[in-house]
C-alpha cells in the first residue's frame, strides 16, 4: 500500500487528538461524582460543591469550567430540559426605525409581508419592500425613513435600494443587541452548559437550557423586552451611616429568639437610629469610624480579638459586603462593596427585609454589576442607584438613544478603547440637564436591573454625543455600546418552537440508546465473524471499535452534543461502516476463486472495491450535509454524527484494516484464511438469477405501492406532526394504565375539540397534541394550556394532586411549534429532499459519465422515497405506534436516499469495470452479470444494516421508533429498487442508445 507511513502518523496524531478531547469528558464525570458524593443527594450542595472548583485548573492547565466546555454534552432529549427558539419581530423593528410611521400604505406593506413571509424564502425586508412600492409605484422609502435618528445614514434623496441596505444593517444590530441581552439573562440563570446561537432566519436565535426545571420562569425571563435606563448614583459616604444602622438592625433581628422579641427590640433600634441619623451626634459617627477601621485591618491581634464567626454575628452583612474602601477610608463613588458571588443571595434577602428597608434612604436601589471583577469570575461589585423621580422611573429612559459605537482613541500618548453614544433630540436635552446636575458624580447605566457601567460624569453634555472612557478590554466596549443600542428598538421577542424534556425521560432514551447501541455493536461482530471467519471477522470488528473511538473523538472535538438521533445516528453508521470491509471481503473472495494468492488476492481485493466505497461514502456523506443545512436541532446532531462516522469508516475499513492484513502477512499469520466459513462457503456463490427478464414485474410492485397511496392520500392523508402543521405536544404519564379514547374525551372540551390523543411507549403515558391558540403570541397562553391539561384530566391523577406538581411531575416533556416556524420547516423540508435526489443523480452523472446511470439512480431513489410516503399514509392509523411526519421522518427519507444509492452505486461500478474490460460483450449479460457478482455484497450490506437499525427500532424508545421504521422501509425498498428499478432503467437507456447507434452505423 503507498503512503503506509503517511496513514500511520495520521493516524496516530488522530487518536492523539481523540484522547486529548475525549479525557475532558472523564474528568467532568470524575468530578461530578465527587460532588454527587459529597452532596448526599442535595441538589443545591452539589452545585454549589461544583461552582466553588468551576475556576480551579483541574486538568491539563484547564479550569473545571472549561473542561465542562469541551466535553461531550448531552443533549436535551438525554439530560432533560429546554430548547427554544426566539424570533424578533422584524415589523416592530422596522416601525421602530420609521419612528412609528402611520402612513397608511407603510403599515398595509408591513402587514402583507408579514402574511406572505410563511410562504416565501425572501428575506422580509425584501418582501416589505416589494409590497410597497406595489401599492403605491411612486413612493420612496426614504420618506418614511429620513428621520433624525437615521439622518446620517437615510436622507430624502437616498434610493430604495439604499435604504434597504440600511434596514437590513439596523436589523442586523437589532439582533446582534437581542443576542447579547438574551446571553447576559441566560448567564444569571445559572445553567451549566447553555447552549446561544443565532439561525439563519433573520430575527431568530436557539437557545438551549440543559437540566432547566422551570419553564415558565425561562419563558419570562426570555421574552421580557430589554430595559435600558440611566440612573443617578449615591455616593458611598452619602449613605454609610444608613448602611452601618441597617447592619446593626440585622444583627438585632438576627439575634432574637422569637419575631415578638425581634419586632420589638427592632423597633427600639429604628427609633433611635432615626433620631440619630437626624441629629449625626459624634457616638454614631465614632462606631462607623470604628467598624470601617475593624473591616479594614487584617492584622493577627484583630483576628484573635474577634473572630470571624463573631464578627458575622455582631454584623451579619458586613461579614458578607466588604465595604469599597482604600487606606482605611471610604472610597467616593457609587460602589457599596464587594461580595462573593455565593453570598449575592443572602445579601438581598437582608436588604429586602423590612427592618432594614426602614432603616435605607426610601430613594436607595442597590444594584449588582453585571461583570465579575476577577478572572474567577467570583466577586461582584454592588452599586448605590438614587431614584429621583416619584414614581421609582429612571432618570433618563434607554429608548432616546440612537446609536452607540466602540472605538480605539489615542489619549496622552496612549491609546484606550471609548464608547461613543449617540441620542434623539428629546434624550440629547434632558442627557444635559442629568449630566449638569451630576457633574463629579456616576451615572449608571443599567439594563434588566443590572448595572453595566458607571462612568463619572466631567463636565455638562449637550447635543446628544457622548463618550465614555474606561480601561474596557476591546470585548467589554462592544458588550457595551450592545447595551446601549438595546433600548433603541421597540421590538418584542417571541417562542417559535419550544422543547420541554424532564430529566426522567431523558434517562430513559439513555438506557434505551446505550443499550441499541451495545446490542446492535455485539451482533454486527458475531456476524462477521461468523460469515468470514474469525481472523477477517475480528479484524472488520477491531476497525468498527477504532471508528466509534474516531467518531465519539472527532464529536469532543467539536464540543458537540449527543442527542438520541445522534445516537441513532452512530448506529446506523456502525451498519454503513461494514459495508466497506464487505465490499473489499468479497472482492477479496472473487480474486481467490479466480486461483490468485492470498496476499495478491488481499491487494486486489482493496484496490477494485477502492472505488465502489470512495463513490457509496461521499454520496451517502452529500445527503449528511443537505440533512444538516436543512434540519435543526436533534436532525443536525444525526447528520453530523453519521458524516463523522462515515468518514471515519473510510478511514478504518479502507486504510488501518490492509496495514493490520499486510503486517500479518509479513508475518505468516494469515494461513488457510478464506474469508468464509462452513456456513456461508457456497453461499451466494456464482449465482443466475435473470433480474433483467423480471423487470416489468419490478416496476408494476412499487408503481403500484404509489398508485394505493396517491389514493389513500387523497382520502386520508399524512399523519403531519406539529414541525410541519404548528402546535403543542404535551407527553403525559400516569400512575396507571390509560385509555386514548378517554383522555381525548376529557381534553376536547377544554381545548375546544381541537386535541388527539395517542399512547406513546407503555399504556401509562400518552402524547396529548393540540393547536389551540397556537396563533396566540401571549406567554401566558403556555400556562393557560397546562392548566386546561390538568383540569382535563383530574379525575385520573391522585387525590390532592396540584397543578405544579402535575406539570412538574407528570408532564414529561414538551414541545410547541409556531405556524410561521412550522412553515419554514415543511418548506426546507421539501426542498431538501428535492435537493438530495438532484444531488445524487448529478454526481452519478459526474462519476459515471452516462446518463442512463443518472436517470436509474434518480428513478430509484424518487420511487424509494414514494413508496416509504405511500406506506406511511397507508399504515399510520394501522400501526401501534406514531407515524408523524415531522422533521425526523424527513431526516430518515434524506438518510435512504443517501443509503440507497450506495447499493445502486457498487452494482454501477461494476457494470462499468466490465463494459470496460469487455465492450463488446452483449449488454443484458454484463447487466444481470453485475447484478449476480454483488448479490451477496448486496445481501450483506443490507442484512446487517437491517439489523442494526432493528435494534434502534425494538429498543431504542419510542421517540424515534418512527424514524427508524422509516429507515427500515428504505432498506427493503432501496435494495429492491436497485435491482429492479435503477439498473433496469440504466439497462433499457443504454440499450437504446446502442440500437440507435448500430442503425446508424448500418446507415452509412
């Protein structure tokens, strides 16, 4: 073999790498076992045991947090929790840059694209502006645009082209402001391991929440508009003293042993501190100098005068706040202290005790920062926030604020980053009267009750253009001006599609998926043990161990996540992945029989099959990459998964098996090798069957097959799941055995008859799908929903059974899908499948040059995917199990196609080597000749693929039991087709072009 040397490092380097990636996913199991084991069962002591070794270097120079980063996650439908999708809206965004323009064809255009986007893969500032200038031809744009907010970029005299361009860059910023707001939330959430990015669909973004428990609370926290506000500040000495009185009410409170005792010597406290807040005698002011001075030393003979478990007692909140102080004395400026991120918690619960309420300046709001101030990411800064309007509102609201922009300056000789901001006429007046009455002194700048900045004010700002200056790393000045820019749009955020999973269900698509896999790895190793032999056998089944080593590495490496699909995915790989080393085994068995050494025989074996793996793999690897640009979610996972898969296979079966061969030929260890046992010696040996003369019967099966479902079809139509029709789906387990019929009878009235019912795995638990009010954008409609659910169903639930716990408890997952999300699915859906089967046909048409070959592959393919339609519109109300066509059924017919053709390819690769070893041989023999060489290959392959994935039907749970019966039809159907349709087309193609070219010839 050339380039041996090359193959050994590669793939050495490889498993290097694989190991490397790999080992991070051991460590974070090690320590999450450390804490499960120290935490007793106690949820809040393991994550708490876990966040206090998030930044301690635990592996390799790697924080735990970051190994946390770079390990295989689970996903969703395996650990349980939520995954959303988010769409802004691009109308309110769009009103908003037109200062909510009331122009009459403005609005029609706006709506008519909002209508029209459902059906349409333009962009909607496209359509907008198409809609437009339909209703009225002679308008521009730029009357509507030209405001003061966007004079520098739109005036009257722009064109449309060019204010489109505008849009389009000030919706790009709407979104970019929308991410970073929502990152910022899904940060404090506390979530390990979330999951942001932003979808190709303008306006929307995915978020994933592994291990979320609170749905409704994500659901708030996400589609919660931004708030961006200016404030006035406190400074530090302005409210000491009141800051010192509120510890020692704390310590009073704290101390009693009942509320009468603590209500009363409270009440003693705030009364004496309120007179002498008035009258400041020089006692208090002397206790105050006293206590800052003891926060403050960190001298032995302090530390033994007053421990610290003393100091908390006497002053419970200073022992958490380190007071913002610099030799010895406060610090001037808006920032109360400084507190360890575990202690953020205790803190406001003490300041939102009453008593201490009392005791705070009435116009006093303490803030967090947002950022940490250590690398640790451990220490937070709290911020003193003066609230001088009556009515609790910002001094100065975010929403006047037109642009914000982050730049390199050059000051002194140096250079810095600055954040440069721009307001409205409205905000630019009252920015100079707040600057003016605050000069010295912070203005903070707060989004969602956080605080993001607090720069001093210099000097008076008029004109609206302001600049902060700070020591921002060029990441903290872009976070800025982002939160700046996100008052400026008007925009709501809504749930589009939503996944609920609870944690119980995620563990048993784990059980269910590790065990497939186990059982589907074992048996595909006996039979090849047992069809070839033990050495050949033990050989294929040493490359598919390697290939599931590469392919889990390869995962690592992409800090992927593993979802069921995925899985299934990595199953169904395994099956693909023997196809290449039975391709080159009976190859290697022709070349024995033809009389030629092992060795020789071997080396031809791998070089003739060379081809025929090359061409099967990457078509196969062609339908992975239109699977995953057109799916989402899970989809995406299984098509990533069988591409890295099938390339490592190629890797294994074609490359590291011939270096294992030759090594143990040097060595003369391969004697009386075979490639076959006593069981399948004269198996499929020379076989002639005439596939060629029953061709007309082969098309009138499946021909007929899509005539029965054309009808049914039309009569009874797709079982289409919510991806393809928008609606909730709702898994529901009971504590006994339920009946469909019963439970839809008890939803219909509830859900206004809009509602079917099916049982999903066991007779306890059913599936509960409905589209009431999926129109509805209201959040609260998610809650109406379960509340219906449950008043539904009270009766079959236990006795004193709340409404939380049966969404907590009984409801085991969740998933809504929105009409326009819906519709972009079906659209992509259809479009992929369309695309695949061009795809397929255009490069056997590449390869082969012939297109009899293009035309037979796309026929197969086309009556492949036909007839698995045909069967499920035939069988979905037959069948004891869900026959939805949704997103997976579409990601199993992309799966076959790419499947399939693999079968049709090795059958065309043959009838190629023949006609080009004989071209005069007469074409019905090489045809049915190429067809009887690989029969056994054919068998093989298809046998231990129907195996595996009958493993994943059986055993690997409900949820995908459809998409793998999906895959099964396609096995059958595709082997079928190769047989008897793809090649018979390719046969009677070829067979015409030949008669027209003899007549012509006999012309001459």
């Amino acid at each position: 073999m050339q380039n041996k040397g090359f193959v050994k490092v590669f793939a050495v380097l490889l498993t290097l790498v694989c190991l490397f990636y790999l080992s991070f996913s051991f460590v974070t199991r090690h320590y999450n076992s450390k804490a499960a084991e120290y935490a007793g069962g106690d949820p809040v002591k393991e994550s708490s045991y876990l966040d206090s070794l998030s930044t301690q270097k635990v592996w390799l120079g790697y924080t735990l947090k970051q190994c946390r980063e770079m390990e295989i996650s689970l996903g969703l439908d395996l650990k349980g929790g939520m995954n959303v999708v988010l769409e802004l809206n691009v109308a309110d965004v769009i009103r908003s840059l037109s200062n909510n323009n009331q122009d009459e064809n403005f609005n029609k255009a706006l709506d008519l694209a909002y209508a029209h986007q459902a059906t349409s893969q333009k962009d909607f500032i496209d359509l907008f502006a198409e809609e437009y200038k339909k209703l009225d031809n002679g308008a521009r744009l730029s009357a509507i645009f030209s405001t003061f907010e966007l004079k520098d970029k739109i005036t009257p005299q722009s064109t449309d082209a060019q204010v489109v361009s505008v849009l389009k860059d000030e919706l790009k910023s709407a979104i970019d402001n929308s991410f970073n707001v929502l990152r910022t939330r899904i940060d404090r959430f506390g979530v390990v391991s979330p999951n942001i990015q932003r979808l190709e669909t303008a306006g929307r973004i995915l978020v994933e929440l592994p291990g979320v428990k609170e749905p409704e609370r994500v659901r708030k926290l996400l589609q919660g508009s931004a708030n961006l506000e200016f404030w006035e500040t406190y400074n530090l000495p302005e409210i000491y003293q009141q800051l010192v009185a509120a510890d020692n009410v704390l310590a009073t409170v704290l101390k009693s042993e009942d509320s009468a005792a603590a209500t009363e010597s409270t009440d003693a406290v705030v009364a004496e501190t309120t007179e002498t807040t008035t009258a400041a005698p020089a006692e208090t002011t002397n206790d105050a100098d006293s206590l800052l001075a003891k926060i403050g030393e960190d001298k032995p003979e302090t530390q033994a005068a007053l421990s610290r478990e003393e100091f908390a007692k006497q002053h419970p909140l200073f022992a958490l706040l380190q007071i913002n102080q610099y030799n010895g004395q406060l610090a001037s400026g808006p920032v109360v202290g400084i507190a360890d991120k575990k202690d953020i918690a205790k803190i406001n619960e003490y300041l939102n005790m009453k008593q201490v309420k009392d005791i705070l300046p009435r116009n006093l709001s303490l803030k967090w920062g947002v950022k940490a101030l250590d690398e640790k990411e451990q220490y937070f800064y709290l911020y003193a926030i003066k609230m001088t309007n009556r009515d609790g509102t910002p001094a100065l609201g975010g929403d006047v604020v037109t642009d914000a922009n982050a730049d390199f300056v050059q000051q002194a000789g140096r250079s810095e980053q600055q954040v440069s901001m721009t307001m409205n006429a409205e905000g630019a007046k009252a920015w100079a009267r707040l600057t003016k009455e605050n000069i010295g002194k912070a203005v903070a700048i707060v989004l969602d009750d956080m605080v993001y900045s607090a720069p001093n004010v210099q000097v008076e700002i008029t004109g609206g253009r302001s600049q902060i200056t700070g020591h921002f790393t060029p990441e903290e000045a872009k976070d800025l001006a982002n939160v700046l820019k996100s008052g400026k749009m008007a925009a709501s955020v809504q749930i589009v599609q939503e996944d609920v999973v609870g944690p119980s269900l995620g563990q048993e698509a784990i059980n269910a998926g590790v065990i497939s896999f186990a059982l589907a790895l074992i048996l595909l190793m006996i039979y090849m043990c047992a069809f070839y032999g033990i050495i050949p056998g033990l050989i294929a089944d040493g490359a598919l161990v390697l290939n599931i080593f590469f392919t889990m590495g390869i995962l690592a490496s992409f800090q992927a996540v593993l979802t069921l699909p995925g899985i299934a995915g990595m199953v169904l790989t395994l099956g693909m992945a023997v196809d290449a080393n039975v391709l080159i085994y009976e190859r290697t068995k022709e070349e024995l029989r033809a009389g030629k050494s092992l060795g020789k025989a071997i080396a031809d074996g791998y070089g003739n099959a060379f081809s025929a793996i090359f061409d099967s793999n990457l078509t196969s690897i062609i339908t992975g990459i239109v699977l995953f640009y057109f799916g989402t979610g899970p989809i995406r996972g299984f098509a990533t998964t069988m591409i890295i898969g099938l390339v490592a296979s190629f890797l294994t079966a074609v490359f590291l098996t011939r270096i294992v061969y030759e090594a143990l030929l040097a060595k003369d260890k391969l004697k009386n090798v075979t490639f076959t046992t006593s069981i399948t010696k004269d198996l499929l040996t020379n076989p002639k069957i005439n596939f060629l003369a029953a061709r007309k019967v082969g098309y009138l099966i499946p021909a007929g097959i899509i005539v029965l479902g054309a009808i049914s079809m039309s009569t009874i139509g797709l079982n289409n799941g919510i991806d393809f029709t928008g609606g909730r789906n709702y898994v529901v387990r009971f504590d006994q055995d339920v009946k469909t019929d019963e439970v839809r009878d008890m939803l219909d009235a509830q859900l206004d008859g809009s509602v079917s019912v099916i049982q999903i795995g066991t007779p306890d638990q059913v599936r509960v799908s409905t589209n009431y009010k999926i129109d509805d954008s209201d959040p609260s409609v998610d809650q109406e929903i379960e509340t219906k659910l449950f008043e539904g169903v009270k009766s079959l639930l236990p006795a004193g059974t709340t409404l939380d716990q049966f969404t907590g408890q009984y409801i085991q997952s969740s998933q809504k899908v929105g009409p326009s999300m819906a519709d972009d699915i079906k659209n992509a859906a259809i479009l992929a499948v369309i695309f695949a089967m061009i795809c397929m046909a255009a490069y056997i048409l590449l390869r082969f040059r012939d297109i009899s070959f293009s035309v037979g592959a796309f026929a197969s393919v086309a009556v492949t995917t036909l007839c698995i339609i045909s069967f499920y519109t035939l069988l979905w109300k037959v069948l004891p199990f869900s026959m939805e066509v949704d997103q997976t059924f579409i990601a199993a017919i992309l799966t076959i196609i790419g499947y399939s053709i693999n079968d049709t390819v090795v059958v065309f690769d043959r009838i190629r080597e023949t006609i080009g070893l004989y071209p005069k041989r007469d074409r019905y023999q090489v045809i049915n000749d190429a067809l009887n060489s690989t029969l056994c290959r054919t068998f093989n392959t298809s046998l231990t693929t129907l195996v595996v994935v009958l493993c994943i039907f059986i055993l690997g749970g409900a949820t995908i039991r459809s998409f793998t019966f999906a895959i099964l039809l396609g096995i059958i159907i595709g082997t079928y087709s190769t047989l008897f349709v793809a090649t018979p087309i390719a046969y009677e193609l070829q067979k015409k072009k030949i008669n027209k070219k003899a007549a012509a010839e006999a012309g001459k």
